[in-house]
C-alpha cells in the first residue's frame, strides 16, 4: 500500500492522453466502439473525470494529429512498434476524444506531435496560467506516453501522479511491468480511489 497524499485540487491538473477513437477503441472507423478491454480503464477515467470536475482539478485532453501522408510522423528507427499505426488525420473520428469521456468547453485541448504531451506542445504555458504544482496522468499506452509524459514532468521539476488504473496499454505485461518497476522511480503511482481521495 502507496503512502497517502495530499494535492490542492486547485493547483493540480489531469492530464488524459490520447483517449480518442483511434487509439482507445481502434480499428478502420468511421465506427468505434469500446472493446470489452477497455471497459475498466473508461470507467476507471469517468470516476477521476467526474471527481476533477466536482472539486475543480482542470482537465487536459490529448490528442495526436498526423498528416494523412506520415509525413510528420516519428522518423527514428526502433526495433518494436515502428509501424504507422491508424491513421490520425486532424478533423476525422480517428482523432476525436471518445464520447464516454466527452469534453466540456472549459476543458483544455492539446495536440501533441510524439510520445510526451510536453514536446512540441504549448503545455508548459498552460500550467503556469493554471497555477499547477502537480499533474495527475492517465492514458495510452503506458509505456509510452504516460512514461514519456511522466519522465518529462520528472526532468521540469513538476510533481507528478500516474493514475494507474486510467493506464493501459497493447500489451498486458509491459502495461503491469511500467507501472510497478519504471513509473515509480520516476514519480508517484496511485489508482483512482487513492488520487480521489487525495483531491479532497
């Protein structure tokens, strides 16, 4: 059992990466529906969503947007998952935040070109106009962008939670091995129930 904490519902933040239609519910489109493993991690985000808007904690939605060529997509080589993946053309369903964790108009919208919510984004300006001192982060998948999202935030000097249960990924194992062994060297990791109870 983590230590418990205790967060400013005010000066934190909850940053939800890439819980669009592509990504979170896959396949072609132009209709997504929810697969029955992703149920948990969508009810586990209703629950923290909800609670950020009863106390105030901003939210910020994450998308990845790539010109239909690829021709702005990653150019480095590596060994796994170098792919092109689905297709995410701004202004298509792909790239859309899931209606069961639909945005509302105070909510910020951040388009991000790689791994990390903080490279080639404006999210530093957000979270000095916010005022934040801690981000909360849940998303897909977790060894990629919530660990890239996490180790940037680790590199600003930003507190940090991992949302563990609003993490998922492709693969179970790697999912279970980044959240237990990598993302806790780098920050905190609490699931819904404990980061709720730390916004209060």
């Amino acid at each position: 059992m983590s230590d418990a904490i205790k967060l400013d519902p005010k000066k934190t933040a909850f940053i939800i990466i890439d819980m669009v239609n592509a990504i979170a519910k896959g396949g072609p489109g132009p209709d997504y529906t929810l697969p029955d493993n992703r149920k948990d991690i969508v009810a586990s985000f209703q629950k923290m969503i909800a609670h950020c808007r009863k106390v105030g904690t901003p939210l910020i939605y994450i998308t990845t947007h790539r010109r239909a060529d690829n021709a702005d997509g990653p150019k480095t080589i590596s060994d796994i998952g170098g792919g092109g993946g689905n297709p995410m053309v701004a202004g298509t369903p792909a790239v859309e935040i899931i209606d069961e964790l639909a945005m509302q108009p105070e909510d910020f919208l951040v388009v991000k070109p790689r791994f990390s919510a903080f490279y080639g984004t404006n999210m530093d300006q957000i979270l000095r106009h916010l005022g934040t001192e801690t981000i909360l982060v849940g998303g897909i998948s977790t060894q990629r962008s919530v660990e890239g999202t996490a180790r940037e935030a680790k590199n600003r000097d930003m507190q940090c939670v991992v949302v563990s249960d609003c993490c998922t990924a492709g693969e179970v194992d790697v999912h279970e091995m980044t959240i237990k062994h990598v993302l806790p060297l780098l920050v905190r990791v609490r699931n819904t129930d404990e980061t709720i109870a730390a916004l209060n």
